[in-house]
C-alpha cells in the first residue's frame, strides 16, 4: 500500500524574510493562541533583521508585560532587546477600539463637528460595543500602520493578531457588515425626519413611513431616535465612507504583500474552523500561508506506546514496591492517548486539505510569558 504524502510544511522563516511579506494577518477561532503566535512571529522577523510592528488585540497580562505593554495603549511602542543585534526592530501595541473610531472621526471631520459625533450618546454605543466594530476598527488599525509605514519607513512589516471572536469568520464578515449597517436603509430611515425636516417630510414620504418612523420611535424610545438622528446629521460627511473604507481594506488583504496564518488547537472543532477559514480566504481570492496547529500534545519517550505503558504499571503495581514509577507511566499513557487524539485531527485537517501548508507547536507545560518563551514558539513554529 502506498504511503500518504507528508504534509507540506509552513516555512516560517522563508516567510519572514522575504521582503515582499508586508502584512501578516493571524486569524482564527478564540482561544487557539493567536496572540501569542502573533508576538512569536514578530520577535523571530525583529532578530532576522525586520523592522516589525505587531499589534494585539487582547493579550494575557504577563505576555504583555513581556513586550513591554503594561497598559492599553493605541500607540506602538518599542519592545526593548528585540533585533537590534540583526539591525531589526520589534514595536508592539495594543487596539484601543474606541480611540481608533474617534481617530477615524476626527480624521475625516472638522474640529466642530468630530466634537459634535464624539459627544453624541449613539456614537458613544456604537464605538464602544456594537458587533463587529472591534474586528473593524482591528482592520481600521491595520490600515492606518500600513500607510504609516509606506509614508515614513518606520516598518517594513506589519502583524495583526485578530479579535478573539467566536466564529474565525466573523474577522472577515465584520467590517462590511458595520459599514453596511452605518450606511444602510435601516440607519436612512431612522434619519429620514431629520434629513427631510417639518413639513417637507411628509411631501417627501408617504403615510406608510411617517406610521413606521413613529413605530421604531415607540419601541426605541424617542430619545434614542433623536440620538441617532443628530449622530447621522453630524455624520453626513463621512456618511457611506464607512462602506468604502472595508472595500480599501479588503483590497488591502488582497494583495500579495500580505499573508494569512490561519491559527487553531489540535481539537476538532477548532480545526473545523480552521478549514471553513481556509476555504473562505481561498474563495474570496486571499493569500494564505498556510495553518498554525497550536498546543500539540508533546511525548518525552514516543517509542513507548500508551499501551505498552498501561501494562508496565499494572505489572509493577502486581509485583508491589515504589508507587511513583506506575504512576508516572499511566500518566505517560494518558499523555500518548491524548498525542494520539491531537495527532489524528491534525491527519484528517490535512487530508482534506492537503495543498495547505502546516506548521505544529508543542503544548508547552506553562502559559508563554516572556521573550524567551516567544523565541521557544518561534523556533518551534519554523523547525523543518
């Protein structure tokens, strides 16, 4: 019977030192260390002489602590003792979402108006915590480093870690979807009575809409209606600009400076999610690196099998003594079961997937919480 194929392998390192990678997008489900791949890949590019920016959206207190992030901040700051020996440079940051929205107001507004949309209550929710604006404002975010970084030189690649949502899709979904929200015939309608204005609203709409305006006013409350109205109002410059701007980025991922890192666990519904991405990225035409398997179940003697282990202990513990040398060989067998496991959905991923490039990280024994323990990933990520 003939073998099946060896997966093809992420290089990671081919990656980062080709001079044609500008943008390196980290996606997928939450929970499957994004983040941490995220910070890896940019300390590994920073000491193979890459001047890099990494931005994070949510990472663990003492990962930040260990680039230097020791509060949320929307400015990238340098990581000290990160690639300057190569000639690179490591600047980190995190995503404030609502000061990105104000920066994209204020850069779009005059003064007296971008005062008027920040003080507004509906802004004020929409910016703060309506769905789909942290994965747009991440985007907006990435936008604003990557014109930085061609207008000043100040970075020549630039590596996103994506919000933590519940589905992979959603980072890709998002940003249309609030562009398409701010600019829609829902938000039109709302605002009809403020555009149109007195009487020459109702020459303008029939009966039927005045009776649905008053409706949304009843069951939203009318102060809302009037928040929203004063909000679009003050917006109408911008107005459909939220719309062109998710176009100019998804152009932007298209592009083949840029390329995606499709993140998971060696868990089936991690993986699952994982391939509906990868499917995603390949039908909408953007450029995939390959696939990150995180947390891989590491064995310290993998030539002795679980069940060669289970029967080693129950002979021992037949013949009585030490209980610390069973003990530890159960534990081994129980490791192997779950080596196993994590071994076959990452065979099955690959099978249904075999053009897709994967690189597998072992599961380290203590959360990643400084520069050393990023190298240790790195490495990990771009052993042959």
């Amino acid at each position: 019977m003939a073998r099946r194929p060896a997966p093809a392998r992420l290089d990671v390192d081919a990656l980062l030192a080709d001079p044609g990678t500008g943008i390196i997008v980290c996606c997928g489900s939450g929970g499957v260390g994004k983040t941490t791949t995220a910070a890896a890949l940019g300390v590994r590019a920073a000491e193979s002489g890459r001047r890099v920016v990494v931005l994070t959206i949510d990472p663990a207190r003492r990962l930040a602590q260990s680039l230097g992030l020791t509060e949320l901040d929307n400015v990238p700051r340098p990581v000290k003792g990160v690639g300057e020996e190569a000639g690179g440079s490591l600047d980190a940051m995190m995503l404030d979402m609502k000061r990105t929205f104000d920066e994209v107001v204020e850069s779009h507004s005059t003064p007296d108006k971008a005062a008027q949309i920040l003080a507004n209550p509906f802004y004020q929710a929409v910016s703060s915590s309506f769905a789909g604006t942290q994965e747009y404002m991440a985007m907006e975010k990435l936008s604003q480093l990557r014109a930085q970084a061609d207008r000043e030189g100040t970075w020549d690649l630039v590596i996103v870690d994506t919000p933590p949502s519940r589905s992979a899709l959603d980072f890709l979904d998002a940003p249309k979807r609030l562009g398409s929200f701010l600019d829609g015939r829902f938000i039109r309608l709302l605002t009809a009575p403020a555009r149109a204005g007195g009487r020459a609203y109702l020459k303008v709409f029939s009966v039927s809409a005045t009776i649905a305006a008053a409706t949304i006013s009843k069951v939203l409350g009318g102060a809302f209606l009037s928040d929203v109205q004063t909000f679009v109002a003050a917006l109408d410059t911008m107005f459909g600009g939220f719309r062109e701007r998710a176009d100019l980025t998804y152009a932007l991922l298209k592009e083949p400076a840029t390329a995606f890192v499709v993140v998971a666990a060696p868990e089936r519904d991690a993986l699952r999610e994982a391939a509906y991405f990868v499917e995603r990225l390949e039908s909408e035409g953007m450029p995939l690196a390959g696939v990150v398997v995180n947390r891989m179940q590491a064995l310290a003697a993998p030539s002795l099998s679980g069940g060669r282990a289970t029967a080693a202990a129950e002979q021992l513990e037949d013949a009585g003594g030490s209980e610390l040398t069973p003990a530890l060989l159960r534990l081994h067998a129980d490791l192997s079961s779950i080596a196993e496991r994590h071994e076959g959905h990452v065979r099955r991923f690959v099978a249904g997937h075999p053009g897709v490039p994967v690189s597998t990280v072992p599961a380290s024994a203590t959360d990643i919480h400084d520069l050393d323990g990023l190298r240790t990933v790195g490495a990990a990520l771009a052993a042959t």
